[in-house]
C-alpha cells in the first residue's frame, strides 16, 4: 500500500511525457522559494514559455511528433537551467522555470535568455528538422506579484504579450495587464446591462 501511494503520489505530481515536475508541485515549490527567499535577500522569477506554432506540427506530422518534440524542449530546458532552477512543464507546449536566488530583475532576464538560446537549434523528429521557437513570459516575487498564484498568472500575461508582439520574451508590466476581476465583473455588467 506504501508503495502504491508512493507511486500515485508521484504519478500526481509529475508529467507522465517527460518526467518534469507539473502544475501542482511546481505550485508547491514556487511558495517555498517564496516562503525562503526573504531570509537570502533574494528575487524569485517564473519564466512560462509556450511553444510557437505547436499546433501545426500535432496537425501535419501526428502527435507522436509533437510529444518527441516537447520530450526534447524539455531535455534542452533542463541541461540550461541553472542548478537552483526547476524545470516544469505545465501541459500540451507549456513549460515553466522556476527562477530561484536572483540577484536582481537583470539577473532573471539574463537567465531567461540563456533558456530560450537553448531552443534556438532545430530539432530532428521523424526525419526532419524542425525550428523551435518559443513565447516566453517573466514575472517576480515580491516586485510583481504576492504570492505564488499571482507570480504564475503574471509570467503567463507576459507570455501572451511577448506572444501577440511577436518577441521572444516580455516581462510582466501592469500596464499591459488587461486581466483583473474589475474587468471580468465589468464584462458581466454589461452583458446584464445588454440584456436588460
């Protein structure tokens, strides 16, 4: 029975594909670099890096590539991460690299950029090589966010603008934060207000 619930327990924390940490244990590990980062002085950083035009190679070469693919996005994330760093792969193309003992928010961007320059060569997956470009996102504790929710939600508001802009990475300015509950409540309003 210990042996089961080990096995489940590990099942639940880890992704099946790559054998990278996943959402829930990445949620755990990014509290307690939070939890230890004021006693260091130190920055924490979540870079959340999706994959660019994934999508068209599940749909022309089949999703046995597209998980070779991502098994290799992971290998090469993992070989540049820094020894404080934690790899994860949040689901489909979505990766996530806890930043832990940042300096400063240079410090996170230069991390940042050594990961991404670690997807720049092709990949060769059922006979081809393919280009690996990603969207990356940044985000830091306490400078950006809270706690450990809002440092992911953050990286992942920055991804989608590095996304929309066409960059490889932004970091996470609240000026460009169109998510907030006032909005999502202002939506309603006026959906009510439509209707009524």
């Amino acid at each position: 029975l210990r042996e089961e619930a080990a096995r489940n327990e590990h099942q639940s924390l880890d992704d099946g594909l790559t054998a990278l940490p996943n959402r829930v244990l990445l949620a755990r590990l990014v509290e307690d670099a939070i939890d230890t980062a004021p006693a260091c002085g130190r920055y924490v950083g979540l870079l959340v890096l999706d994959l660019d035009r994934f999508r068209e190679v599940n749909d022309s070469l089949g999703h046995q590539t597209g998980d070779q693919l991502v098994v290799e996005v992971a290998a090469r994330l993992s070989a540049a991460a820094g020894p404080h760093d934690v790899v994860t792969r949040l689901g489909g193309d979505e990766f996530a690299v806890l930043l832990r003992d940042l300096r400063d928010q240079a410090d996170a961007e230069a991390r940042a950029t050594g990961l991404l320059a670690a997807l720049d060569r092709t990949v060769p997956v059922a006979g081809l090589d393919l280009a690996v470009q990603a969207s990356a996102g940044l985000a830091l504790w306490p400078q950006h966010a809270a706690d450990a929710g809002e440092l992911l939600q953050r990286a992942d508001v920055a991804m989608y603008v590095a996304k929309s802009t066409h960059r490889p990475r932004a970091v996470y300015d609240p000026g460009t934060d169109g998510h907030s509950a006032e909005r999502l409540l202002l939506l309603a309003e006026l959906t009510r207000g439509i209707a009524a």
